[in-house]
C-alpha cells in the first residue's frame, strides 16, 4: 500500500519539507477561488493544503466533514493505549509523507510492527522469519530461490521508479485530466498491468507459483483483504508493501491529515453534505453545496447552503457507497461504477492460541501472520505497538485481526481465547479490485474534481497525496485559463531524459 522514491540519484530535488512548486506564475492576491472541499481525509486536507500554496494564502478553502479528521487514518483505544485502526504503514520512499512529518515535526516510529513475520495456510505455518536476519535470508532463498531477490528489483524497476518519475514531474506542475493519463505519464506499462491479474503478470515474469500462492496472496491479504486475482497495477503496490523499513507516525498517523489542516488554513465545516447543484452554469462555474450541520436536528429545514467556485470531492464517490446527491447539471454526475470492500479490524487483548497455529508454545508464535488460503476465515493476525511508541512491552499485548467480515465469538476464541478488551472497527476501506480496471476521470465537471479516483488504480495514503496534488494543479490551472502543462505529452520520455524535471 505504498509507493515512492528511495532517494537515488534520479529523485527530483524535492526534498525540503515546503518547496512542492518550482514556478507557478498565475497566482495574484487579488484573484483567489472560493474552493469547497468534501471529506477532511488526507486526500482532502493536502488538497487544501497545495491549494493554499498554489493561490496563496487568501485563498478561501472549506472543508466540509461528517466524522473526524484524517477519514480513514484513526486510532482506537484499547485498555489504556491507542493504537492505528486504519491505514497503517508507510514506505521509507513515500516522498510525500515523509515531508509532511518533517514540516509539521511529527516524529516517526521506524519499526512499528517489529518481530517476526509468519505465513499461515490453514493447518500450519508454513514459512516464518527469524530474529536474525542471515537465518531469515537463508531460510527465504531455502523456500523461494531468487523470487525473493527478484521481486525487489521488479518492484524498484517496475513500480518505484515510475512514482519518481511522477514526483519529478509534478514538482514542475503538470498535470493530468485522468488516471489513465497520469499513469502513462509515470510508465506506459502501468497502464497495462491494468488489464490482468497480479498473479498472470508475475508467472509470465518468471515467479513461481508457491512465491505467488503464499508471499504475493500473504501480502495482498493483510493490505486489501483480497486475493492474486486483484488487477496487476494495484498487486505491485501491495508487494511495494511488505519491503523492510516501513514506518508509521508516533500519535497515530491521523496526525498528518489533522496538521495540514491547520497548515492550509482551510476552514473546518463540521457537517454531512447532502447535495452539490450548479447555481450558475457560465464560465466559470458556480457551485452550491447543501449540508446538514453536525449539531442540527437532523431535519431538512435546518440545511445550510454555500457558494463555490471550485468544488473538490476528497472522498470515496463510488457505486452504492455515496449519498450525495448533484442537481440541475445537464449532464448526469455518475459515481464510479464499482464495489468497496468492507475491511473489518478487531482488536483484542489477551494472548493468542498458540495450539490453533499447531506451535508449541507463543515463543514459537510469529508476532505477525499472514493467511495464504481465501478460505481462512481472517487475513491476518498482529500484535500491535500503541502509537505512542512507548519502549516497555505491555503486560497485555494487544492483537489486530483482519477479516472480511464481523467476526463472530466462536471466532474469536479460535485465535484469542480469553480478552480483558475487545474493539471492533469495521469500514469501507477500499476498492473491490477485479483483474482488470477501468480508470476514471478525475474531473466530474467543469471545475469539479474527484480525488479518489485515482483508488481505481491503487489505494494508499501516497496516492491519495499523489491524487490530491494533481487535482490541485487541474484546478489552479483552469481557474486562470492557462492549459499548458495539462496533458502534456510526456511519454515519450523516459525519468533521465528530462533532467530539467
């Protein structure tokens, strides 16, 4: 679930936790948007936050949200600790994130889920690491040969090298009208890992099939709850996802999404938006957003309403799964014709049964599990750090178990069989992936965009950032009518040709 640049030579220059523009030379004081932003997630806060960069600091930016800040990044306490609920982990190339906890001073937990790592299949644990790292490679090499090299090198080529491709580009401001266009501009071949399997892509690079049934179904199990049918683009950044040096933010990594907020100086509209209606349709457009305040009666009399000129959907707008209605566009606002899989995190303290892995005794017990079979009825099994990144173990260790379902008791007591605390937090985590994909358009209307379009392609924080920053660009440019380096023709190219990005 994660993407970046490791730091090469051939990373773009955009390290320093503020500079994210080389030259944008449209933004006047005098001229600035009203901008109405939907859902306080990190897609929607860092779009208020490159907005504000973007127009300058009297842009007006509302954010409007139902729930919390941070959407799908939350904690949840269990007895006297907190501990991340949603999404988790990030990639130590995660370019993005790395510079927003930089520039908001956020410290990072660079080992958030230490211990050993066990493969599950039903009956045992067929493969698990060890303390030390050359009886861990030895054993890898023992099981897998030079798969487990190889998939390093394949996802750098393949995957990591593509997202500096983008950083560089979007460094400069280009930007682009649709997913599709924005992957072609990364690396043409991306596009067509959307058009299989993860499991057809890597047996036609010469993986094995045992690498692919346990390693690559393991990891894609614990990331998106789904199996090697998922689609070829969405499975590479799930193995981006088990690569060592991953990390999280100590406080929960909510705090990213709750710092560019106050970053962006965006103004935060507690309340669920019911209805989005074009007010005016002439050039440029004015949008009007209803909502109902978080404090109200829940009666339609107590609807609010506000004027925009640039409206931004920073929040999932998908098949069955949004309830917000657009009125009196001429065209029909059609959400994207796909399924999101309910992820369901339940969180228990107390020991695991250590007799139901057929180990000996918890010593012998991985301290994270991945399932390798569809027919287990959870995908994963962890014992969590609290995000406060305390040193001293707790006495009651707490486990996180994935499932994709609510769990039932039985269940339960299968893998823990006694617990002083139990939570159970379930969501609508991300797309339902099949092996194939059809990308979206991040624009919905003149002036009105979709962020999370971009979750089609592959669903993590980075690329929610990475979704944001583009939209931001689309919307800047259009406001001053200046359409450059929108859809510029960039495939051209390969990340060392242009070394003016």
């Amino acid at each position: 679930m994660v993407l970046g640049c490791r730091g090469e030579p051939e990373c773009p220059e955009e390290t320093s936790a503020v500079q994210y523009y080389d030259h944008l030379p449209y933004a006047n004081d005098d001229e600035v948007p009203r901008v109405g932003i939907i859902g306080a997630g990190i897609g929607g806060t860092s779009a208020a936050f490159f907005l504000q960069q973007l127009f300058g600091g009297k842009v007006k930016i509302d954010i409007f949200e139902k729930q919390h800040v941070g959407g799908r990044l939350a904690a949840v306490k269990v007895g006297e600790e907190e501990f991340n609920a949603g999404g988790t982990i990030i990639h130590p190339a995660n370019l993005y994130m790395l510079n927003f906890t930089e520039m908001l001073g956020l410290k990072r937990d660079t080992n958030p889920e230490a211990g050993r790592l066990g493969l599950y299949d039903g009956n045992e644990i067929v493969f698990s690491t060890s303390a030390y790292s050359p009886i861990t490679l030895a054993k890898l090499f023992w099981r897998y040969g030079m798969d487990i090299y190889n998939i390093r090198s394949w996802v750098q080529e393949n995957i990591l090298n593509c997202m500096t491709r983008l950083y560089k580009f979007q460094a400069t401001g280009h930007a682009f009208s649709t997913v599709e266009d924005l992957l072609n501009a990364m690396c043409p071949h991306l596009v067509q890992y959307g058009k299989t399997s993860i499991k057809e892509l890597l047996k036609k690079d010469g993986f094995s099939d045992r690498f692919i049934e346990e390693f690559v179904m393991g990891a894609l199990r614990v990331n998106y709850g789904q199996t090697t049918s998922v689609h070829g683009l969405v499975g590479s950044v799930s193995m981006a996802g088990v690569e060592p040096g991953l990390w999280n933010v100590v406080g929960g990594n909510q705090k990213v999404p709750q710092g560019l907020l106050g970053k962006s100086g965006a103004n935060l509209i507690r309340g669920k938006v019911t209805s989005v209606s074009l007010s005016s349709d002439g050039s440029p457009p004015v949008y009007q957003i209803d909502y109902l305040p978080q404090k109200s009666s829940k009666n339609g009399d107590d609807l609010e309403s506000k004027e925009y000129d640039i409206v931004i959907l920073a929040t999932p707008f998908y098949k069955a799964l949004s309830d917000i209605s657009f009125v009196d566009f001429q065209t029909s606002i059609d959400p994207v014709d796909n399924d999101f899989h309910l992820t369901v995190a339940t969180f228990m303290q107390g020991l695991p049964n250590a007799s139901y892995f057929n180990v000996d005794s918890l010593d012998d017990l991985p301290s994270t599990i991945l399932t390798t079979k569809e027919n287990i009825f959870f995908n994963s099994l962890t014992k969590m750090k609290p995000v406060n990144d305390k040193s001293k173990p707790s006495e009651k260790p707490v486990y996180r178990m994935f499932t994709n379902h609510v769990p039932n008791v039985d269940e339960l007591k299968q893998l823990v069989p006694e617990w002083s605390d139990l939570r159970v937090v379930n969501w609508m985590a991300y797309p339902e992936y099949s092996s194939t994909v059809n990308l979206p358009s991040f624009t919905l209307h003149d002036q009105m965009y979709h962020i999370n379009a971009i979750e089609m392609a592959a669903s993590a924080m980075e690329m929610s950032v990475v979704g944001a920053k583009n939209v931001a660009l689309l919307a800047y440019y259009r406001y001053f009518g200046h359409y450059d380096k929108i859809d510029e023709m960039l495939s051209g190219e390969t990340a060392t040709d242009r070394s003016d990005l």
